[in-house]
C-alpha cells in the first residue's frame, strides 16, 4: 500500500472524511523552533493533505501528516480549515517548479514538493476544491502556471 492510501486509510476515514489529494513535501526554510514540543527530533517526511468531511455541509481541510523514520503509521499535526487559506503562491509562473507557498490567516509555510508535477497535480486540486466549496473569500493564487488553475498548458 503507497503511503497516500495509508494515510487516507489511517488518518481520514476514522473521522469520515475523504482525502482528496496529498503531496510529499519538505520546508523550503528551517523553522526557528526553541524548544521541541515533540520530545526529540528523528527524521520523518511530510505531506500535505486535503480532504473533506462526508457529512453535509461538507467541510474542506488541509492538513500537515507526518510519518516518523521506522514507523509504518502516519500522525494528524495541524490542520487548517480551507477558509483559513488566504494565498497559494505557486513561486514562478514561467517554470515546472516544486517550490510553494501556503498562506493562512495565522502563518505561513514554505515547502518544497518532491516533484514539480507531485505539486502541480496538488495545486489543481488544491484550486478546484476551493472552487467548489469556498462560496466567499476564495484564496489568491499567485505565480502558478495555467495549467494548474485548469487552463491549458502552452
């Protein structure tokens, strides 16, 4: 089983949510922690996922998994409601790049995909799930190629 559909598997279908895209990332920058909260350091990789709840009126969310070295399951950090996205910055318009931004009302993230086309596929769903379920205050999307917002590709 790939790790998407262990995560979906182990982290969105106890809540009844579906998870409706996810990309591997890594900080583009290092963030300044004092202390750690998470009792030591260790390796581990990332992934950002979006999903939505089964139950009506449907809730998107983004949500930071981790999956700890040596460990086969995946553990829930933060998670932001879809609302509290205020921008994507796709970083450059004129390139495949796997660099982003995600923008939220209380901070920021800088990552980097492990693939510019695992980003781009995730900035498509990323783009059209905030269409479909963001009535008002739709976030900004700035610096992404055509192709992820739907358009064709030149």
């Amino acid at each position: 089983m790939n790790a998407k559909s262990a995560i979906s598997k182990q982290i969105f279908a106890p809540h009844d949510e579906r998870m409706l895209g996810a990309v591997q990332v890594k900080r583009r920058t290092k963030k300044k922690i004092p202390f750690l909260a998470t009792g030591g350091q260790g390796e581990y990789l990332t992934y950002i996922c979006l999903s939505v709840t089964n139950k009506k009126p449907s809730q998107a969310s983004i949500t930071k998994v981790k999956q700890f070295e040596g460990s086969t399951s995946f553990v829930r950090r933060t998670q932001w409601m879809l609302e509290q996205l205020r921008q994507v910055n796709g970083i450059d318009p004129n390139r495949d790049s796997p660099e982003f931004d995600l923008l939220f009302e209380n901070g920021f993230d800088q990552w980097v995909a492990s693939t510019a086309s695992e980003k781009c596929t995730f900035v498509q769903v990323l783009h059209h799930t905030c269409q479909r379920y963001l009535t008002d205050k739709k976030p900004e999307f700035i610096n992404c190629q055509s192709k992820m917002m739907g358009g064709k590709s030149v």
